[in-house]
C-alpha cells in the first residue's frame, strides 16, 4: 500500500500557473517567505514532490506531520510529512542544503516548528514540557558530523559522560558499558587517548560509542561520512550494520553520499526544497520514476536539479 502527502495531491490541477504559490499555512512565496535556491516567482515549485510513501512493511517509531520551520524569510521545511520506520536504517538525502540537519534538531527538541509535529513513539515532541524533554532524549542517541566530543576529555570519560549524566550507576557500572561499547567500535586500545590523538574515522568511532551507552531506542546520525576518505567510509557503514544488526531500534541517517544509502540504507526518503519527494524502501526508491528522484538517486547530471 502507497500513501500520499494529502497536500500535495491535485495541487497541480487545482492552481492558477500564473498566480504566487501559496503554502499550506497561507503563506504566499516572495511576499512572506522564500525558498533557498528556488526563484520566488515559481509558481509550482513542488511539481516534482508526490508526497508518496512506499509501504516499509513496519510501524513508525518517529512521524513528522506538515513541519514548517522558517528563519527570517527563509522557510527551510516547508509542510514537511515523513514516517521513519521502527527496526530500520532510515536515510534521509537531499541537496546540501536543504533543511536535513534542521529536521534532526527538530527530532530532537533542539528547534521548535512554526507549525506542524514530531511525534516519538507516539508522544509530541514540541508540546512537551522542558522535564518530559529532557526524559525523552534519554531514548536519543545522536552522532554528528565531527563526533562532537569533548576537548578536555579523553576518550574513556567522553563515552562515559551520558552515564555519569543521566544516570545513578556505579563507576564499576559504567566502566563495564564503556568498554562493551567501546570494544563493539574497535577502540578498547584507544580509551586514554585524547580526541587530537585520534584520526577522523577513530573520532567518530567514539563518538557512535558515545552515542550507544544509554541503549537508546533511536540513534540518528548527521553525515556520518562527512570527511573520510572511502575506505573508512564503508568500514563505518559496516560497523553502523553491525551495530543494528544486533541492538536493533530507528536508525536515522542524514546525508547525501549515494554509497552510503546503498550500503547501509532500509528505508529512503528524499528532500528537496523542504519537502519530502518521495520514500520508501530502498530498492524502490533506486527505481523510482519520479524525475528529481531518478536524477538524484542515479546522480544524473540531466533532470529538474542543477547548479544553480
């Protein structure tokens, strides 16, 4: 069974090609807001989005429903819906620059939408009290770009920072779970060493580390190929296998590198210009006929995506 974005279907037949195009708040584009990289007289930018979900087979353990987010004039989600699927490697892809690292934070509870929801194994993150939020991350495990560790620490004490910070576990606890989790990410030689000892690859290998201690339901990771070289780059997408392979959970994915998604990816969902294109299971979407999806997913240099 396919689902469609219900505020995309018909817009097509239903708008005047010569008026502005309006969102679904209201907001008229050029007048209220803009969409970087889109020419704001574009009457149809969204010609391309079907808004389609191809059936995963699952549940949804993370539902975003008609996000918006805009900073200033620029509207960077722009009625956004998408369901990431429980058990799965979900990869979102898109443009750099399309609004991927703003859909983590909202997630998460670090931005707050405009209008719309994010809903985590059924609860809304945006209505929840500054407690329940701070309950609710405890489910989060998140690695980003750099593996954000801490300077001043070294790699043992930065794994076991979420540990001493969120729970009531003893040291002899929490050096048995660092070392587990260290040992899984190939680091048990490592756990002295200070983050400028390491190379980036070991950098983000503590990081996934870190974000595994407090066995969290989700993990999400924001370009976690960003700087490798290749090789390093497909020995952590084996290790992020791996890894969910064995604890299971959501497993969300921001990035752009189509190697990536082939080698790591369940569930695809592809995001342009603020709105989910299209998603669903990875072989599908590989064989999408949609034109922006086909281009993208085949890096195609002739289709609707250009360099301007």
């Amino acid at each position: 069974m396919s689902m469609e974005d219900p505020t995309q279907v018909g817009d097509a037949e239903a708008r005047d090609p010569n008026a502005p195009y309006v969102g679904g708040d209201g907001a008229v584009m050029g007048r209220d807001f803009v969409i970087p990289g889109v020419d704001p007289a574009e009457p149809d930018p969204y010609r391309f989005h079907t808004g389609r979900k191809r059936d995963h087979g699952g549940t949804d353990a993370i539902e975003i429903i008609d996000l918006v987010k805009q900073f200033g004039r620029a509207r960077i989600l722009n009625g956004l819906n998408l369901g990431l699927p429980e058990d799965q490697v979900s990869m979102v892809l898109g443009p750099s620059g399309t609004g991927k690292s703003v859909l983590i934070k909202h997630i998460v509870g670090l931005l707050y939408p405009d209008s719309g929801d994010v809903l985590v194994h059924g609860e809304s993150i945006p209505n929840m009290t500054d407690d329940e939020l701070f309950d609710v991350r405890k489910k989060f495990g998140l690695l980003f770009q750099d593996g954000a560790l801490f300077g001043s620490m070294n790699i043992y004490d930065n794994t076991a920072f979420p540990l001493r910070q969120h729970t009531d576990k003893s040291e002899e606890e929490i050096g048995e779970i660092v070392n587990r989790r260290l040992k899984e990410v190939g680091l048990s030689e490592a756990i002295y060493k200070m983050p400028n000892e390491l190379s980036g690859g070991m950098r983000k290998r503590a990081g996934f580390a870190r974000a595994l201690v407090l066995d969290p339901a989700i993990v999400m990771f924001d370009e976690p190929d960003s700087g490798l070289d290749p090789v390093r780059t497909a020995l952590l997408c084996e290790l992020i296998r791996e890894v969910h392979a064995e604890n299971g959970g959501c497993y969300l994915v921001i990035s752009h590198d189509l190697g990536t998604a082939r080698r790591i990816a369940d569930f695809i969902a592809v995001l342009w210009n603020g709105k989910i294109v299209e998603s669903g299971p990875k072989e599908e979407l590989f064989d999408s006929e949609n034109p922006f999806v086909s281009q993208f997913l085949n890096a195609d240099v002739t289709g609707p995506l250009s360099m301007d």
